[in-house]
C-alpha cells in the first residue's frame, strides 16, 4: 500500500515543495528512508514510531520504505516527523488516504504523540500555494505564522491524533476556525519598542537628536562615539521609535527570513516594526553573515529593513567588520557551505557605537586620556576606513552637563519628529516606487544627480566644503543624500544651501585619520 503526504524542504527563503512517499509491503518489520535525508530526519523514524503508538494507532509491523523526493533536494530539520507519521497511518489503512496528497503537513512530533512547532512555516506555505497546495497542517504555534499570506485552509494542530481525524473525516480540515482569516492588527508600537524609551527621554544632546531624526528617515548608516556614558547606547535603540510601521510586503520578507532563522516567538504573526538587531562581540562570523550547517540567516539578514546595532564596535575584530561591507553595498549576502547555497536579503541600516579611543576618556571633562596618538589609531582602524568610509552620519557625544540631565522632557517635540520622519519616509516610497531601493541612504551613485539636483550656487558651496574638509567621493555622496533627507523632512523638493550646510556637519567626524581631538569643536 502506498501513501503519499506534502510537505515542504526549507532552502534559503524560498524552500521546495516535497512529497513524503510511504509503501508499506509483507517483509522483514523495518523502516527506511530514502533521499538524502540528515540526521535529524533519520532520527525522525524512532520519534514516529513511538509517536503512532502512544497516540493509539499501530505500528504496523512490515517493511516501510519512505521516499522523501525530489531526491536532489536536501531535507533538513525535524517537520518532515508529522507528514511521515501520516504517510504510515495512510498506507497501513488506518486513515483514508484521499486528500493527503494534495495537503501540505508540517511538524515535528513529541514521543507521546505532541505536535512542536517548526521553523519556515511562512516560506512552506508560500511555496505550497504557488504549487496549487490550498489545505495546510501547521502545529498550533505556528498558525498565525502560516495564516499571513491571507490564503489557504489552514489548520493548526497540537497531536497527531487531531491531525489524523483531518483524514479520517471526509472533509479534510474545512471547520469553520480554519478560514477565519484575522487581519493583523494595526501597526501600532511593540510593547518592546515602548520599553526602550522616546527621543524625549534623551536631555540636552540636540544635536544628537536632530542626527537621530535625519538617520531614521533616510535610513543612514550612523556611527556614535564618545566616552563611556554618554547615551550612545541607549540612544540607538531609540531609533526604532522614530519608525514607521513596514510595508506589507517588507513585513512579509522580514517575517520570513525570521521564521526560517527560527527566531520567531512562538505563536508570532506578522513582524510589523523595523527589527532592531544588537548581536553581542563575541558572537561568531555565522552568526552574524550567516551560515552553519543549516545555512540559516545571520543577524544581518534578521536586521533587513532595520537596525543592526554594533555596540563596542572595534571588539567585533576586523575580519567581521569587513564581512559587513558586501551586505552593504548588495543589500544581499550569499552564503555557501558544502555544495549548497542560500542567499538571503540584508539591507540594513548600520549603526556603530564606541569609545573615541582606548580607556575612552578623550574628550572627557576632569579625566585624562593617555592613549597615544599611534593607539588611538590602530583602534579606529580595527572598524577599517573602508567600513568607516560607509557610514554616512557621525555623531560625536559627551556626557550631559547635570543641569540638562534635570530638564523636562520635550514628548511633544518628539512627537513631532516622530511625525516629519513617517512622512519623509512616505515622501521617498513614492519617489523611489518601482526602483530596486526605497530609502535615500540607497540612492546608487549613478542616480544621485537625478534625485540630489544642486543650484549652481550649491554645487560650488560643496565643492568647497570638500577641498576644506578633504572629503572624499563616497563622502560627497554621503553629503548628498543626508541632504536629501533633510529636504525631504521639510517636503521640500529643492535641496538648498541651508540642507547641505547640515549634511556636512553630520559627516564631518570619524574618519580614519581625521580625528575627533583635531577637530574638535
Ligand atoms: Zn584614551
């Protein structure tokens, strides 16, 4: 007797659509599986086996070939348990095999016959629908997950005996619950957003917030530094504040490459909010580019379409630092790892935060710094010019004087900002609609004249700017595109003088050998 189940291989985003072939037949009582499954789905044949029995099915006792195919496609990872479970129920006649092969299962089995969610859920169903698959088994963690793209029977289930009366039944999962399809709600704050604070929690430091303001509306990379103490930190992770709620379709990608990074809360829908990414500095090169054995997303991947924050910037070593560099520039990273490759999208806007130098104590009122200039050195250079070179906004920091620490808090000026970001955002969506990029951090070099026009008046403005600050081409643009931003915080179309006198002024600090100590204000 032969069944056959869907299910689904996860591979980079998109994953393929695989069909879990039972034939049970009179022989030596054994189970084996076939195409090259790993070691997880080899071990998958004694969690079903104990599964069927403690969920009051039989085991049958005869030889059980499964065929996982397309056998060139590799199987990873434990949700092939609940279809294989399926699959035998079918073929020893103890479930009707009608429907089975026309419905997507997923999930992994406990010994006592539990159903535990699985990574890629989002991606499966994607991947089912577009091969004509409209009924779906999910675990029950995993619902809201599976339920985003709007489409589908989809059903959630906790046990293999909830997922076999699926078949028993004629009507394979068309309770009513199943297409009860909820809109996700509004796009309102996370409560982990709120917790961080608003840009009126932060006192004095207005040049800061002004820097804050542009970085989030135009998405540019930004570089924080100044002495222990100063706010950096907690000033970046302010910046998902200042955002906006994502696009549907930006939500949808983000919310994929999380589910297959296996990183979404249990019972998670759709990730609504820019995420904000802060890996720790011991954290390895695969845990931050990507890879493994799994090929799994790294933080930079889970930082598209928002934050990767890099605190103690020159401890994450220079090797990884320049790993970032390709993201950077494609907005993509490919990784590969014996024989199979997995690209996964990773335009995220940078931000790097660390001391002015080794003790940290440059620029410090009443402490003494004794790095020498040649330390001081080799320390931003751990960052590399090349890296630095990238960042478009500089924001050096110093401690806040005690009086402005005791000010009041300006929620409605945050407010505002808040406002004139969300629109600027609008402003650039629209601008940019149908390009390859939405943010003016984005604007590739061959279009900067297109959208960064300057007056004749302007041009030679910056011309100068550049021969005294010594700036070089990729700063010129930087320049530009800060520019931009801050015209578009006003809705203004024309980039004037006024825009670019700021731009420079974000741009001016940090580079490599152009330090805070020579030209500090
Ligand atoms: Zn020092």
């Amino acid at each position: 007797m032969l069944a056959v189940v869907s299910s689904h291989a996860p591979i980079g985003l998109e994953g393929e659509l695989v069909s879990v072939e039972v034939d049970i037949r009179r022989g030596l009582p054994g189970i084996d599986i076939v195409g090259i499954p790993d070691v997880a789905v080899r071990e998958s044949k004694e969690r079903v086996r104990v599964a069927i029995r403690n969920s009051g099915f039989e085991f049958p006792a005869d030889r059980i070939l499964i065929s996982l195919a397309p056998a060139a496609v590799r199987k990873e990872g434990s949700s092939f348990d609940l279809p294989i479970a399926l699959g035998i129920l079918g073929a020893s006649g103890q479930l009707g095999k009608d429907g089975m092969s026309r419905t997507m299962v997923l999930g992994e089995l406990k010994l006592g016959g539990g159903v535990r969610p699985v990574n890629g859920v989002l991606s499966a169903v994607g991947t089912g629908l577009e091969a004509g698959i409209s009924t779906f088994l999910v675990p029950r963690e995993n619902l809201r997950e599976a339920r985003v793209l709007g489409k589908g029977h989809i059903k959630g289930i906790d046990s293999l005996k909830e997922a076999a009366a699926a078949f028993s039944t004629n009507a394979t999962c068309k309770e009513s619950d199943d297409l009860s399809l909820q809109p996700e709600a509004g796009d309102d704050l996370s409560e982990a957003v709120r917790l961080q604070g608003t840009l009126a929690d932060i006192r004095g430091h207005e040049n800061l917030k002004r820097a804050l303001e542009i970085a989030a509306a135009g998405r540019h990379h930004l570089l924080l530094f100044g002495p222990p103490g100063s706010g950096k930190t907690m000033s970046a992770r302010l910046l998902p504040w200042l955002f906006p709620a994502l696009t549907r379709e930006e939500a949808l990608t983000v919310t994929r490459i999380h589910s297959v990074a296996g990183v979404l809360p249990p019972g998670a829908g759709l990730i609504t909010h820019p995420p904000f990414r802060s890996p720790h500095h011991s954290a390895s090169v695969e845990g931050i580019i990507g890879g493994g054995r799994l090929l799994r997303p790294g933080e930079v991947s889970l930082a598209h379409h928002g934050v990767l924050f890099l605190d103690e910037a020159p401890e994450f070593g220079m090797s990884l630092l320049q790993g970032l560099r390709e993201p950077i520039e494609d907005g993509w990273v490919c990784i590969a790892r014996a024989g199979s490759t997995a690209r996964y999208p990773a335009s995220f806007q940078l931000v790097l935060a660390f001391n002015p130098c080794p003790c940290g104590n440059m620029g410090r009122d009443n402490h003494v710094c004794r790095c020498a200039d040649v330390e001081i050195q080799r320390y931003w250079r751990r960052v590399g010019g090349a890296l630095l070179d990238r960042i478009d906004m500089r924001v050096p920091l110093a401690p806040v004087p005690a009086q402005q620490m005791c000010m009041p808090t300006q929620a409605a000026s945050a407010s505002l900002a808040r406002e004139r970001v969300a629109a600027a955002i609008r402003i650039q969506r629209e601008r940019y609609a149908g390009l390859p990029f939405s943010v003016n951090s984005r604007i590739p070099p061959g279009l900067i004249d297109r959208f960064c026009p300057l007056r004749p008046e302007c041009a030679s403005e910056l011309a100068r700017a550049a021969e005294i600050h010594a700036i070089s081409s990729r700063a010129f643009h930087s320049v530009l595109r800060i520019a931009r931003t801050i015209a578009d915080l006003e809705a203004q179309r024309d980039i004037t003088s006024r825009h670019l006198t700021e731009a420079i002024q974000h741009r001016r600090y940090g580079d490599c050998d152009y330090f805070w100590t020579r030209v500090r204000p």
